[in-house]
C-alpha cells in the first residue's frame, strides 16, 4: 500500500479523481469539499497550511481516500473506504510523525479501525461514537403540496442570521447526540458564511416576507450535489418548512442534471422520515468517533 499525501485539493483530485466519481455519492463530502476547495484558492481564501488529501494506492490503483482539512475542534479526519493494510499504514504513519488524530468521521469500519489503531500506538484512550449518521439519494421527488412561501438565496445582510441559525443546528445535533457541546463541528466563521452566501449556497424559506426556515446547497462534484445543513429554528417546526425547502432545492438541483444527496442523524426521527417521505432513499451508515 503506497499512501500518498497533499495538501493541495487540485493535485489530490489529479491523483484520485477517477475514483471518487465511481462512486460518487459515497464520496460526495470528499469529492465537494476538495472542489471547493480549488474554487476557493482560484478566489484567494486562505487555507489551511498543514491540512492534508490522502490518496491510497495498491501499485497503480487508487484502492481509496481520507482526508483531513477541518478546521474545527480536534480537526477530525474524513476516511472513505480503504483496505484494512492502509487504515493500520495510516495510522502508524500519523503516529510516527506525531501528528494528534483524535477524532474521525465517515465510513466503518475504517473510522473505528484508524482510532483504535492510533489509542493502542499511543498507550492510551478507547473509542466513542459521537453521532451516527444515515446518506440518503434521491430518487422520485415528491414535493409536499400546500406549504405557503418560497425558496430564495440568502443575502449578504442576513449573513448574522444564518451564522446564528447555523450555530443553532450544531447545537441541536449535539444535544440529540447526548454527547454535550459539540467539539468536532465548532461554530460557523462569519467569513465562511459570507462566502457561502455569495456562491449561493445558503438559502432561506420565506413566508409572510420572513425567512424562516435555512437548507444549504452544495454544487455538484462528480454529478452529485450534496444538500445541507438543513435548520428550522424551534418556534417555526411542525409546518412544512424543512420538507419544503428540501423538495425545492432538491427540483432544482435535479432539474440541472444532478443526482441530489443528503445525510441525516440517525438520532433524529423525524428528519429522516420527511426525507423519505419526499423521496430519498437510504445509502449507507457512517458515523463520528472521538478518542476519550
């Protein structure tokens, strides 16, 4: 197994390109977040200098990917699929460089494997699940009928709100979490969120003139669009808002020509029944673990 590292996304999706679009909805937060990634360096957003984009290869084939560019809490690692070799290679790489992984997201068993490799290297620690989380597809859309409002792209001067807002959806998972203050998501940076509305990828459900619902949008990397964070503040739930908003950003993603994804926490029920109640369809399980 050769692990190849690079904390440039444009060289690593050079390297590993082809293989996230095999499959690209189970890639979609790798394959997204390495795009956005050249987009904000083409624009001079500043990037972290000691992140990194892992490309696993087993002689000439790509055989899987990670990578670790969280700027949040512990900076958690996001593994994709790799043989068990390159999860117990990879952390005896990170261990002998002294780098502290403590906490990694995306698919089992290579999280878990990667954590207790890294505690038994270490001497110390056992691993947690901080958030079990579900990715569901898109298949036949079925808008709910009789929601009063609209979609609409949020604007520069809501930019507090929906750091607010955001804020407030972490704050949810972690309390449906039962784990506390939510370490490995952080608070939304204003800049990051200014960023976001200027791409417009924050948009707001409006009804009687006030949003009052917020569905992030993603654009698509390999053909998949990934939506979310997905946030109704408590005053406004129960009315049509989240399932709405999602059905409309879904439509319009779709009608460019994209298959639409999305992820849930397992801990909300009701999240993930509207979702199926529109149309998607569940993927995989992947979780958020943590050393303690």
């Amino acid at each position: 197994m050769e692990l190849q590292f690079t904390p440039d996304a444009a060289a690593f999706l050079a390297s590993a390109g082809s293989y996230l679009a095999t499959d690209p909805v189970l890639t979609t937060v790798v394959a997204t977040l390495a795009d956005r990634q050249v987009t904000q360096r083409a624009d001079g957003v500043p990037l972290p200098d000691d992140q990194w984009f892992l490309t696993v290869r087993n002689g000439t084939e790509v055989v899987g990917a990670a990578m670790r560019t969280a700027t949040f809490g512990r900076r958690p690692a996001y593994l994709l699929p790799m043989p068990a070799a390159a999860t117990l290679e990879l952390a005896r790489v990170l261990h002998a460089r002294g780098e502290q992984l403590t906490a990694a997201h995306g698919v089992l068993p290579v999280a878990a494997d990667l954590l207790t490799e890294l505690a038994r290297l270490a001497g110390r620690g056992r691993v947690e699940t901080r958030v079990r989380t579900r990715l569901f597809e898109l298949g036949t859309l079925e808008p709910p009928l009789g929601v009063p409002g609209a979609l609409r792209a949020a604007r520069p001067e809501e930019a507090e709100l929906a750091g607010r807002w955001l804020g407030a959806f972490n704050a949810d998972i972690a309390a449906e979490s039962g784990h506390g203050p939510d370490e490995e998501r952080g608070e939304p940076v204003a800049d990051d969120i200014g960023y976001r509305i200027e791409k417009g990828r924050l948009r707001f459900w409006e009804h009687d003139g006030q949003p009052v619902h917020l569905t992030g949008v993603n654009p698509p990397a390999s053909g998949v669009a990934r939506i979310g964070p997905v946030y109704t503040p408590p005053e406004q739930r129960g009315r049509g808002w989240a399932s709405a908003a999602v059905a409309e950003a879904s439509r319009v993603l779709a009608a460019a020509g994209a298959r639409v994804c999305l992820f849930t926490d397992l801990a909300n029920p009701t999240s993930n029944k509207i979702y199926q109640r529109i149309g998607y369809r569940p993927v995989i399980d992947m979780v958020e673990l943590v050393l303690v």
